[in-house]
C-alpha cells in the first residue's frame, strides 16, 4: 500500500504550492514538489509560472535515511516532523550533509 504525507500546501494570491512525500510498495520514496503562480514567475522570469521537482530516494537509501532521522520506524512521519512548511528547504542539505543517496529531477514553464 503506497502512503503519503503531505509536507507543505500552501495557497496564496502570489503562490500555489504542494510537496509531499510517498513511499511506494517496493521502499522507494519520493518527495515531489509543485509551485505555481506570480512568485513563480517573478523568480523564474516571464512566462515561467510553474515549477516542478521530484526526488527519488532507493529502499537501500532510505534505510540511510532513517538512521540519519533518528531510526524511528515511519520515515514519512519522521519526514513531516522534521521538513514540514518552510523547513522542506533543507531538505537536500540535510541528504548531502548525511550522505544518501538520491535522483532529482525538476521542470519550469508553464
């Protein structure tokens, strides 16, 4: 059975914007971001209103993860408690600073 959590949703007039974390049947988890509207593009620039990103971390990786959490059992809640709102922005210091592995990917447009 393949949870969620949600880490960040947020909707302003300026900022439309969600991140949530899942992990899959198999043990991968991933972490997946989603911002749109005016702060996007004043970042971005004209006609870029909408960015993506997306981490994948592997089951292997996530045993790492945990650990580096402090070894609780549910990384998903261990993940809210630690990067939920404006603390989501540490995240990929805190993989790099503890060394796990992870694959990014992210897009901007519209």
């Amino acid at each position: 059975m393949v949870r969620t959590v949600t880490l960040v949703e947020l909707d302003t007039p300026q900022l439309w914007s969600r991140v949530t974390a899942e992990m899959a049947d198999d043990g991968t988890l991933s972490i997946e971001g989603q911002d749109i509207g005016a702060s996007v593009e004043a970042f971005w620039g004209k006609g870029m209103n909408e960015y993506e990103w997306a981490y994948s971390i592997t089951p292997a990786a996530v045993a790492a993860l945990r650990a580096a959490l402090g070894g609780g059992d549910d990384v998903l809640a261990s993940l809210r408690e630690r990067f939920s709102g404006d603390k989501y922005k540490d995240l990929s210091s805190f993989l790099d600073e503890h060394a796990i592995s992870y694959g990014f990917w992210s897009r901007n447009g519209d």
